[in-house]
C-alpha cells in the first residue's frame, strides 16, 4: 500500500483582529515612550548611579576599591544618621498635624460663606507659599535674633526675656514654625477645592433633616475632607524627611545649636560637599530614601484599611 506524501504544515495565518490589537498595543507604547524615557533619565539614573558609588569606597592612593554593602550597612548603624531621622521624625509627628489641622480649620471658615473678606483671607494665607523656601527663613531669622531681630527689640523695649528661638530648646519648633507658615495655605487650597465639589444634594438633606452648621461640617464636609487628608499628609511625610533649606539657612545664626547632621538631608549635603566623601553620602541618600518610602507606604496602607472598615 502506497501511502501518500503528508504536505508540511506552512505558516498559520494570523487572524486580522490579532494583528489589529498588536499593532495597537505598540502604539500605545510609543504614546508613553516620552514619559517613560524622561522617568529614566530623572528618577531612575540617579538612584542606579546612587547605587553604583555607594558599593564603592574612594582610596587616598589608588583609586577606589569595591566594598559591597558596607557604605549601606554603614548608614544603618550610623548614630549620627539615627539622630537626625528622629528629629525629622519629632518634627513629621508634631508639626504635621498642626499644620493640616489649621488648613481644615482655615478651609471650612472659608467655604462656610460667613467668613467676610473670604477671598482676601484665601490669598493672604496662601501667599507665604509663593515666598522661596530661602527668603522665608531668612525674614524668620531675622524675627528670631535675639542680638538683632524683633526677639531683641521685644527685649529691649519691653524689658522682657523671651526665650531665644534659636536656642537647644526652641530651634526644632522654631524650623516647625516656619515650615507651617509656608505650607499652611497650599494645604488650605487643597482641602478647599475637596470642599467645593460636595454635592449639593447632601446639603439640602442635611437642612430638610434639620441639622445646624456644625452638624454639617462634622457628618459631611470632615468626611469628604478625608482623600485630601490623606494626600496631604502625605506629601508631608515625604517633604519632612527633605528638610533642608529652614535648618541649613538659620546654622550661620546658631552654630553651635544646628550641626551639620541636624537633618539626613544636611548630613548627606555635608559629607558629600564639604567632607568629599561621595560613596558614604550616597549610601546615606538610599537608606533615607527607602525609609521614607516606607513611611508613606505604610501610611497611605493604614489609611485604605481604615477606610474599608
């Protein structure tokens, strides 16, 4: 019996709708290839290249030698480092929530419609945040000089002893005081523009059941105020754990109170800058950088769980 020739199998014609859908799928990355190539280059380069000189250590002679994980571990068990990181910490726990906590007190004033002057009073609390981080503490320091500021004519006039602001005791709360002023207004706007897209609806029920000003503010608008909340203290965290310009400004004015490891950014600033040592500061940039990851992190996951009880 003869048995015929089987006929290879030739290429399996590829439907039009499948190619449709992948022609369309590389379209949709060329459309993100901007934003994924900008992303690159400004976040993800510096942290590799951050990665890079911190497995590294620069010798007197010879170069420098690869150390691994030793800058790293270094930063973790670093004193210096640890005291830093508790005061941004000291300042994220008190300063924080005073500072939101005012701007919803100063958003709810304003969208109650009885603050007269309404708009006045918006763009004067937001105007200090127009004011560079550097020109603010500089006009506070000069507030707080007890040789030469307003604290020394109180002083002198007045026969007072105001303590000095820039003293051991009251520097951190001096610095939280002008992070404050300056953020307080942003945070407004924010919690402001949350306010005013409450639907009108829960507002004319909240009257048909009776319920006064304060109700109103208690059930529906510190409710709706809740996403700003969070996004709020959220940018918070991360910029407490920025902290730079307020304390590296009022050093010349209280040498010997501010040291140059006052905030993990300072220290990361002085040993780079001024101690010339490159990989340790690196290794310093990524220890904070990660702790301050995990902070918001873990922020933003006991919020989402607090909101689904």
């Amino acid at each position: 019996m003869v048995v015929p020739p089987t006929r290879a199998p030739g290429p399996v014609a590829v439907p039009r709708a499948a190619r449709s859908r992948r022609r369309g799928r590389w379209i949709g990355w060329l459309f993100v290839a901007p934003f994924l190539l900008v992303f690159a280059v400004t976040v993800l380069a510096p942290i590799g290249y951050a990665g890079y000189l911190s497995a590294y250590q620069d010798l007197m002679v010879g170069g420098e030698r690869f150390v691994g994980l030793d800058n790293l571990l270094g930063a973790v068990r670093d004193a210096r480092l640890h005291e830093a990181v508790g005061r941004v910490c000291l300042i994220l726990a008190v300063q924080v929530p005073v500072m939101t906590g005012l701007a919803a007190v100063f958003a709810l004033a304003i969208d109650s419609g009885r603050l007269g002057a309404a708009r006045l009073f918006r763009i004067g609390l937001f105007l200090p945040y127009a004011v560079p981080g550097v020109i603010a503490t500089l006009l506070w320091g000069f507030l707080y000089g007890d040789q030469f500021g307003l604290v020394h004519s109180v002083n002198d006039t007045f026969g007072w002893h105001v303590p000095n602001p820039l003293s051991g005791t009251w520097a951190l709360p001096a610095i939280g005081n002008i992070v404050t002023w300056e953020y307080v207004g942003y945070n407004m706007l924010i919690f402001y523009s949350a306010l005013r897209v409450i639907p009108a609806e829960l507002y004319e029920a909240a009257a048909l059941d009776g319920a006064g000003p304060w109700r109103v503010a208690w059930s529906i608008k510190l409710p709706a105020l809740r996403p700003a909340l969070v996004i709020a203290t959220l940018f918070s965290i991360i910029g407490s754990f920025q902290l730079f310009n307020e304390p590296a400004i009022l050093k010349s004015l209280a040498p010997n109170v501010i040291s140059t490891y006052y905030t993990p950014n300072m220290y990361a600033y002085n040993l780079s800058f001024a101690g010339q040592e490159y990989n340790y500061s690196a290794a310093i940039a990524l220890v904070v950088g990660v702790a301050t990851a995990v902070c918001a992190w873990t922020f933003q996951a006991v919020a989402a769980r607090r909101k689904d009880a």
